[in-house]
C-alpha cells in the first residue's frame, strides 16, 4: 500500500511539474535543407515574384515571394567580388525584404522575411545573377503556428527572356525553424 501511494505521489508531482514548464520549453528545433528550382520574375509587376518548388527537410513545399519593392541600398554597385569570392565584375542588387510564404503538402504554411544580396556577373556571357538571402521565420499555419528561426537561401539564376525580366532560379535553403 505504501508503494502504492508513493507512486501516485510521485506521478502527481511529474505532472504538476510539466504542467508549471512554459510551452517556450518544449520547443523542437526543425532542420531545414531544401534545393529549390521555379522562375523570378521582375520589372513587368509592380513587384518581383517568386514561385518555386522545393524539396527535401522538413519536406515538399511550393515557395512564393512577391515583394522586395524596398531597395536597402538605393542604387545598384558595381564591385569586383560578390558573393562567390571569384573576382570579376558584378552588379549588386540588395533588396530591402524579401518576403515568403513556403505551402507544405499538408497544408501547413510557413511564413519568412529577409534581405540580402542579388550579384550579376556582367562579364558573363549569359548574364547569370547569383544571390544570397538571410530569412528569418515569422510564424506560420498549422504544423508551424508561431514558428520563428533563421535560414540562408543561396542561389543562381538565369535569364530565360531577351529583356531578362523572366528567369529560372535554382538555389539551397538552409537553417532552423523552431516551433513551439
């Protein structure tokens, strides 16, 4: 009998234990290593848009981005190295958001913002732009309700039309969502 009320002591006391922890506590960081591939769009909206699938951790999502309007540096640079660390001649472009909306395959949306650094190699024959952005997760829908965290998204893309307003872009996404 005694060990029998220890038990339900010691159980009881678990429990009003978890039950004092915050939520903040059980938070579980999720990995995120997605490669990407879809098409930008820019100069025939009021704003660029993004449309992309992705796939790998934490699994398939189509990604969308319409936004970057603000400009963080007013005017694009000419500079010698960009992002790669080749030497070269480069157009530096920084944007000043770059907002996000990944949809997974079971619906949960994830929200992110960010900025970073857009370089066009002017001394290459396809005029190919790499580009680098540091996001910041803002919350999200269903498996990533009030999710936060941070990711880098590396990429390359290339004009597909003569004005090179249109152009497909592949790239990483990689960093830690947590979520609550």
């Amino acid at each position: 009998m005694k060990l029998k009320n220890i038990s339900i002591g010691a159980a009881s006391l678990l429990l009003v234990v978890v039950a004092a922890f915050p939520q903040a506590a059980f938070a579980k960081d999720v990995k995120m290593n997605l490669r990407f591939a879809g098409a930008f769009i820019s100069n025939s909206l009021p704003s660029a848009l993004i449309h992309v699938q992705a796939k790998g951790s934490p699994g398939k999502a189509v990604i969308r981005g319409y936004g970057a309007t603000g400009v963080a540096d007013p005017d694009p640079v000419v500079v010698s190295d960009c992002l790669s660390g080749k030497d070269g001649v480069f157009l530096s472009i920084r944007p000043g958001e770059d907002p996000l909306i990944f949809t997974f395959q079971d619906l949960s949306l994830l929200f992110a913002d960010g900025s970073g650094e857009i370089c066009i190699d002017l001394l290459s024959p396809t005029g190919n732009a790499e580009f680098r952005f540091d996001i910041t997760f803002i919350g999200g829908r269903g498996r990533f309700e009030g999710a936060t965290g941070t990711a880098v998204i590396t990429g390359e893309a290339e004009a597909v039309s003569a004005d090179g307003s249109f152009l497909a872009e592949t790239g990483t996404i990689v960093g830690t969502i947590i979520v609550p």
